[in-house]
C-alpha cells in the first residue's frame, strides 16, 4: 500500500494543474473537490461520486507507463463535465 502513497503524492500536482486549467471552461470559480481510489481495472479512470471527482491511481500511473498521458486529461475533462451538468440540473429543478 505504500507503493501507492507515494504514487498519489507523485502525480498530485500535476492532476491538480489539469483541473485547475481546465475548470474554468465550465465556470467553476472554486475548487472542485477530488480524491484518488484504487482499482485493479485501469479502464475504471474516474467516477464522480456525489459532486466528487475520483480519479484512480493505478489508471494514472499505467496511462503515465505508457506514454499515455492525454488519457488523463480527457477522463479529468469528461468527469468535470457529469458535475456541470448536474449543478446545470440542479439549478433548473
């Protein structure tokens, strides 16, 4: 399990910048909220789970490997997207 601690600190700034730079394309003015899971299957990038960006690790790290590193960006963007559309929702009900 340490193995993956440190994996988690290895790629957090970087995750951070991609939805730092990114965010504001779909007017987040504040943070969005993120966290990292752990899963075997690294086609399971990241969910949302209650407004929450999950990203998993492993997928990070395999897609790192690689050389795969736009795969990142793309599941982050993809999942930004789910919780704008839920807030867009949320505010038309």
């Amino acid at each position: 399990m340490e193995e993956i601690e440190i994996l988690k600190v290895k790629y957090r700034k970087n995750i951070q910048y991609i939805i730092d730079k990114n965010k504001n394309f779909y007017g987040f003015e504040g943070n969005i909220e993120w966290d990292y899971y752990f899963k075997e299957n690294i086609y399971e990038f990241a969910v949302t789970k209650n407004q929450k960006l999950c990203i998993n690790i492993n997928a990070v790290h395999r897609a790192v490997e690689t050389n795969n590193t736009m795969y990142i960006e793309y599941f982050i963007i993809h999942e930004i997207r789910h919780i704008y559309q839920r807030l867009c929702i949320n505010l038309y009900n």
